[in-house]
C-alpha cells in the first residue's frame, strides 16, 4: 500500500481514473517508451519523460518501489512509420556521413544530457533495443510456432485476424481498426492491421543493421521491441506503461497484441496504460517532421534556465495539450524563480525524501494540512497544476511557520524535481526584461541612466556596483540596459 491518500490514475485502456493496485504488493514496475536516437529530441518528446518521471517520483515519495525502463531504440523504427521505409537510424547516417554507431552514440547523449539537465532521474534500466536482437528472435519464433504470425516475402507478420481483442486500447472496432490503420500497401498482408515482427531485407537490399532469422536476414519490428524489453526486465505482467498519446493507436495496440498472443495469459498483459498529450506549438503538436522543432537547448540559448521548461510542463496535467509560447515559458520561468527565491530564504530545506518522513517533521496542524493538498493533487492522476497553485499560495502566505514552510517546499521539490534546494533565483533569467525586475532596482537602473546622460561616470558606476550587490550585471545594448544574473 501506498502512503497517504490512496492513488488514481487514468487508464486509457478502459478511459476511466483507477486506483493503483500493484501486482506485487509495495512494487510498481514502469515501462516508459523512449526515445528514437536519429536527432535531437525536441521540447514536445521531453514531455513523457517529465511524465514518467514525475510519475516515479511520486510513487517512491509515496513508499512505493519503481522499477523504472525507458528503452532506446537505435535500430528498426522506419521513415513514416511504415513496415518497408528505411530505418530512421539509417536514414540519418546517410545524411549525416556517419555511421550508425556514431549516430545513435551522439544523439542517445544528446538525450541523456537534455533529461538530466530538467532533472529526469535516470531510469532504472535504459535497455538499447540493438541489445536486446537474440531475445526478440525467441518472441517472434514463438509467435509464428502459435500460428499468430505469417510469412511474406517483406518479413514476418502478425495476424491481428488472430487478436481478439485487437484495438480495445485505441477503441476502434475491429473492423475499423484493421480497415482504417494503414494507408501503405504491402504486398500479401492479410489485413490492413497487420504489422511485421521481423523485416526481412528485400533481394539486393543489404541494410547496414541486420541479423540472420528463420525468416531471412533483418531487423526486429519496432513494436515487437517494446513488448520483449519492458517483459524481459519487468516481468511477464507489470503495472504501468506509459508514452505518447501518438502511441495510444497503433504502437500500444500491436505490442498488446503479441504480447497476449506470447504470454497466452487470461489477464491483461499491463494493468495500467497512461498517456501524455501533445506540446503545441501555434496549435500544432511539435514534431520533427515539421523541421526546426525548438529543442531544450534553444530556450538555454535565449537565457532560460532548463527547469523553467519543466516548470513550464507541470503547469498542465499530463492528459491535457500544452500550447508552447515564449510567454508562458517566461512567465514559469518568473513562477520558479519566486518559489526559489523563498526556498532560498530557508535554507537548507530539510532531508524529507518521503512523505512519512515529510509528515513527521511538519510542526503545526497547518503544515500537516498543506502536505495532504499536495498528497491528494499529485495522487489524483498526478494534478501537477494543483499542486503547484497550492505551493504557491502557501509559499506567498504567512499561514504556516518558517520550518513547515521549508518542509513543504523540500516535500514538493522531492516528487516535483524543480531543484528549490539549491536553484538560485538569478540562474533563472539569463537575461531578465527590466519590466520584470522588482521596482527598486527598475529605480535604480533609470538612476544610472540619467547619470549616464549627464556624463556623471562615477555616480553611474557607483549605481552599477549596486545593482551587481544584488546579483545583476547591466548590459547596456541598443535597445536599453539589460540585466544579467552574477553567478
Ligand atoms: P520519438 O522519438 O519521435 O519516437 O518520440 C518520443 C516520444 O515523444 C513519444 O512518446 C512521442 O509520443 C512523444 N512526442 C512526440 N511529439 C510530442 C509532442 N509534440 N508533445 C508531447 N509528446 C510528444
Ligand atoms: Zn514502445
């Protein structure tokens, strides 16, 4: 059992808010589907690991022990999704004049640094799916020995015709779904649905990956690498697995298919099935294909700091669209630099690395009160919003004493990952727009402008000394002064 209020999450299998009932008792294994390592990850595909992340930091601060997968996929996910494209990785060595492993090696660092820089814990196990070939050619070879697969010259398919509840997740009829899935057209495929398990190379074609099978030389489906992962080191049944909503009709749907059809099982294979929506981007989801996706490191670029992104995140629940705008990044980045700036004012914060713990070193009934509103938002399908306007109403007030002030603000940071133990409110703003800094020093900023005009250099300079006392550089550049933290 968790501590605390007892946990909800919406399941997308059944569209309803469950409770969490681990299929071990006090264990809840997660399987997070990562990233594709052809190019940089962009703001958009930074959202389901803030997600699950988040996720895992609330279950653990409620008791509760993760075990965490977030796979790589560095070999059988094709251009456009199809099952005859050329595989991404490929595709980007090509354009790129490098090799594979040089490719995948690059952009799989590129995505740990970016995770790591919006303090995304590192996953338990980030098994690459190139790893993982031996076992996924066990899979497929029991699929097709069950007589759930066919053979066609393009590779081994599986026959959704053979899935009975094919398509529940997506909540398409089965009619619709395997009519409606695929727009491309494969010679021999018995139903549109039907997806390969193992891409057998076409005569003449010799991909740069490739692996000998029963079915020809190839690569793994991209589904099919999931399915074995997440069961290999989570167990043939585990409790959540989560991704993009994109994920919710075609990926998730085919590895619950040959995952049922492998295990033979009369129990869902995962219990719960949890999805993130979309970041927009001027009512558009975020996405590669578009070109010039914006990536964490732009926004590092125009002087935000990375966790103002991940406040940026939080400020929406999961399931809903979050429109991307430079105004409502900035004005997170403002939301955390107030909340930092008052952490600061308290620290340390106390050692409070689970709510038990939290719970006990609250001194005052009021204090004990805004730990369960943090508890029972985050435990209501993870209400990050909520928990966030509740810790800045009480960071704001004088409701609670000093020490149950910072014993909140350490509970939040544990399971928010927003870093209010050490952020200092200057890393905030690379540059901050001088309408947002407070009045006084807007005063004394056009203080040493008029001292600049009337050419009182020592006065300006004694002015400029001030303001780098209370932490800031004035830049002066053609539109006006600007400020930059002192670090
Ligand atoms: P990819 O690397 O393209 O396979 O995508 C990695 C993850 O990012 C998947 O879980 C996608 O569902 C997710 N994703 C892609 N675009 C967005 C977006 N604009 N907003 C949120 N998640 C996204
Ligand atoms: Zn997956």
């Amino acid at each position: 059992m968790a501590d605390g209020a007892p946990i909800t999450l919406y399941n997308s299998l059944t569209r309803q808010a469950e409770p969490l009932r681990p299929l071990v008792p006090g264990e809840v294994g997660v399987y997070t589907c990562g990233p594709t390592v052809y190019s940089y990850a962009h703001l958009g595909n930074m959202r389901p690991y803030v997600f699950s992340d988040t996720l895992r930091r609330v279950l653990e601060w409620k008791g509760l022990r993760v075990r965490q997968v977030v796979n790589i996929t560095d070999v059988g996910h094709t251009v456009g999704e199809t099952d005859l494209g050329e595989d991404k990785v490929e595709a980007a060595a090509r354009r790129e004049l490098k090799s594979v492993r040089e490719v995948t090696a690059h952009y799989t660092a590129a995505y740990l640094h970016d995770i790591a820089r919006l303090n995304v814990r590192t996953p338990s196990d980030l098994p690459r799916a190139s790893d993982y070939v031996p076992q996924m050619l066990d899979f497929a070879r029991t699929l097709d020995e069950r007589g759930y697969t066919y053979r066609i010259d393009s590779g081994l398919y599986f026959d959704t015709a053979r899935s009975p509840g094919y398509g529940t997740l997506a909540q398409i009829s089965m009619e619709g779904q395997r009519e409606g899935a695929r727009l491309e057209t494969v010679p021999g495929k018995r139903n549109k649905a039907d997806f390969a398990v193992w891409r057998t190379e076409a005569p003449g074609q010799r991909r740069v990956m490739r692996w000998d099978s029963p079915w020809g030389p190839g690569v793994p489906g991209w589904h099919l690498e999931c399915s074995v992962m997440s069961i290999d080191l989570l167990g043939r049944h585990f409790d959540i697995h989560t991704g993009g909503v994109d994920h919710r009709e075609i990926h998730h749907v085919n590895e619950i298919a040959q995952s049922e059809a492998y295990l033979e099982s009369d129990r869902p294979w995962v219990t719960h099935w949890l999805h993130n929506e979309f970041v927009l981007l001027r009512n558009r989801k975020v996405a590669k294909s578009e070109g010039g996706a914006p990536l964490l490191q732009d926004l590092v670029d125009d002087g935000l700091h990375p966790l103002a992104y991940r406040y940026f995140l939080l400020t929406a629940t999961y399931r809903s669209q979050l429109e991307l705008t430079d105004a409502a990044v900035r004005g997170a980045s403002s939301a955390l630099r107030r909340l930092a700036g008052r952490a600061q004012a308290l620290r340390p914060l106390p050692d409070v690395p689970t709510l038990t713990a939290a719970a006990a070193a609250m001194t005052t009934e009021a204090g004990r009160a805004a730990l369960r509103r943090l508890d029972e938002a985050l435990s209501d399908d993870l209400n990050t919003p909520r928990a966030l306007a509740d810790l800045n109403t009480a960071a704001r007030g004088d409701d609670l004493p000093d020490t149950d002030l910072a014993t909140l603000l350490a509970a939040a940071d544990t399971v928010l990952g927003l870093s209010l133990d050490e952020l200092h409110p200057a890393d905030l703003d690379g540059r901050a727009d001088v309408s947002t800094v407070d009045e006084q020093l807007r005063d004394r900023l056009a203080q040493r402008e008029d001292a600049r005009k009337r050419r009182d250099w020592p006065e300006s300079d004694r002015i400029r000394d001030e303001i780098a006392e209370a932490g800031w550089r004035v830049v002066d550049t053609p539109e006006g002064p600007v400020l930059e933290p002192l670090r």
